[in-house]
C-alpha cells in the first residue's frame, strides 16, 4: 500500500517548480462585507479574503483562503491555508492541498473537509518547469527550455492538423470564458490527488497503479491539447480578429510569445501554470472540441 503514495509524492516533488516566497505577499482578493459575489473566486499568488457572501466557490492558489462569511459553493486551497472563522460557513467541501485547515469554534462546513498539508508543492505536478535548484539563466535550464518549446512546436504542428476544427472550439471557450476554463482545470488537478489519494487507501497496489496511470494520461492528454488551444488563443489575442491568418499561424504566435515569457524568472513559471489550468479547462468543458457531441449516441440509450 506504500507504493502508491511514495510515486505520486516523487513525481509531484519532481516535477514542482519552486515559486518566489514574495509572490503570495500580492494584496489580497478581498469581498467585503455586506457584498455579494455571483461568481468564482479564484485568486493566484495571494490571499482570497471573504468577508461577505460569495454565491460561487473560492479557490486560492498560492495563498492562503480566509473567510469570516458565507461560501455557497467549495473553498479550495493549493499551496496555502484554509481559515475560517467563528462566523464562517461553508455551505460545500473544504480541500487543501499544501496547508492546514483552521476552523474556529462555530465555524460550519456543510460538506465534507480535507487538508494534506505535506503536499507542499504537489498540485504543480501537471505545470510547467522541474526544480533542480539551478539558477534561471544556467545552460542548462536555458537548453531545457528551448528543447521543450520545440517540442511544443512540433505538438502544435501535430495536434492543428489533427484536429484544427477541435482546437478552434476550445480555444473560443478560452477566450470567451477565460475564469471558468482556469476554475474547471484547478478542480480537475485536485480531483486528481484526491483520487490517488483515495485509490491508495482503498485498494492494493496491484489494482490502484493501473488506475492512477490512467488517470495521469488522461489528465496529461488534457495539458498537451489544451495548452495548444491556449497558445492558438493567445494568438489570436494579439494578431487581431481583423487581420485573421490560418490557425496554425495564431497558435505559433501565441506560442512564441508564451515561450517567451517561459524565460522570465517566476513569471513564466506563474505564466505557464496557468496555461496549464486554462488549457486542462477548456478540453473539459468542450469534451476536447465535441462540445456539441453527446457523449453517448441516441441509439446506445435508447
């Protein structure tokens, strides 16, 4: 039953990039009291303060999810805490990833409740950059990327002529709801933990490896092809809807221009994980491009 648990936790810490210690000290996402949120919270490299009624769920990345009023939907935490005061209440689930959970006497969470502070950086597992305790501008982090863009390239290439049609659908969804994809693709990410984390003490080894793997590709296949739907989008972003050029083109711009940004210290990292949770999004909520496909066929359920 250790197997499990012992290669999720090695790939996690291999693949977690080390993000700066200033970066969660942004101002807060702050909703005052007496205000009414309609939609996610979502709040990247700080604090997400709920002092009023958020009708949506609350999600912190990198920092620390504080509430003293009411939570509709789930509060979600990744690399930071969950604190919730005597006056809290949490009417969905509570997960953190990365932190403890704080709840004060008096404090109501209507579902259920998870912290597993020792995941330090394992929601990074899907993004983007190893930490190999090497400096940004070393040979050998500088050839690692640029090996990786070309190979980011030469998916690009693959995946527009694949399936162009698809990736057009999803990156429309990108740029119509940008907020939703990153939500859809963070609760994606923690799903995926808390099945392996499920998996590992529920079933043995023999049955829950088969099934983590799976799960890894999956969640994998939804990167790869929706990166490239962002990177079409980012594109399309910045040639301009008026000067329209093929869809291999756009995706080639916004890739160079990612790619560029991969070079920044802490940027890109920041940058790129949040290509990453768009893109896993945005191939879920289209079903990888078929969003007007059902899933199952008229016949099968008749």
């Amino acid at each position: 039953m250790t197997l499990l648990p012992a290669l999720g936790l090695a790939l996690a810490l291999a693949a977690a990039p080390t993000l700066p210690s200033g970066l969660s000290d942004a101002p807060a996402l702050v909703l005052e009291r007496g205000a009414v949120a309609r939609h996610q919270i979502v709040a990247v490299g700080r604090d997400a303060v709920v002092d009023g009624e958020a009708l949506a769920g609350v999600t912190a990345l990198d920092g620390t999810a504080r509430i003293t009023g009411t939570v509709a939907g789930d509060v979600t935490v990744l690399g930071g805490d969950a604190e919730l005061a005597a006056t809290a209440v949490v009417r969905g689930h509570v997960q953190v990833l990365g932190g403890r959970l704080h709840a004060a006497p008096g404090a109501r969470i209507e579902g259920r409740s998870v912290a597993y502070p020792t995941f330090s950086r394992a929601w990074l597992t899907l993004l983007e950059g190893p930490s190999l305790g090497l400096a940004a501008t070393s040979p050998i982090v500088v050839g690692a990327k640029l090996g990786l863009m070309a190979a980011w390239l030469l998916l690009t290439i693959g995946l527009v002529a694949a399936s162009g049609r698809g990736l057009g659908a999803a990156s429309a969804e990108v740029r119509a709801a940008p907020g939703l994809c990153f939500a859809t693709g963070l609760t994606a990410v923690v799903a995926l933990f808390l099945s392996a984390l499920l998996l590992a003490a529920l079933l043995p080894s023999a049955f829950a490896l088969p099934l983590l793997a799976l799960a890894v590709l999956a969640a994998l296949a939804a990167k790869l092809w929706g990166s490239v739907a962002v990177f079409r989008a980012a594109g399309r972003a910045l040639v301009g809807r008026r000067r329209r050029r093929p869809m291999l083109d756009e995706a080639c711009v916004g890739l160079a221009l990612l790619g560029t940004l991969k070079f920044v210290p802490w940027l890109g990292v920041v940058v790129w994980s949040t290509v990453t949770l768009v893109g896993v999004g945005a191939a879920l909520r289209t079903r990888f491009g078929r969003e007007r496909e059902e899933w199952l066929s008229a016949e099968l359920l008749a």
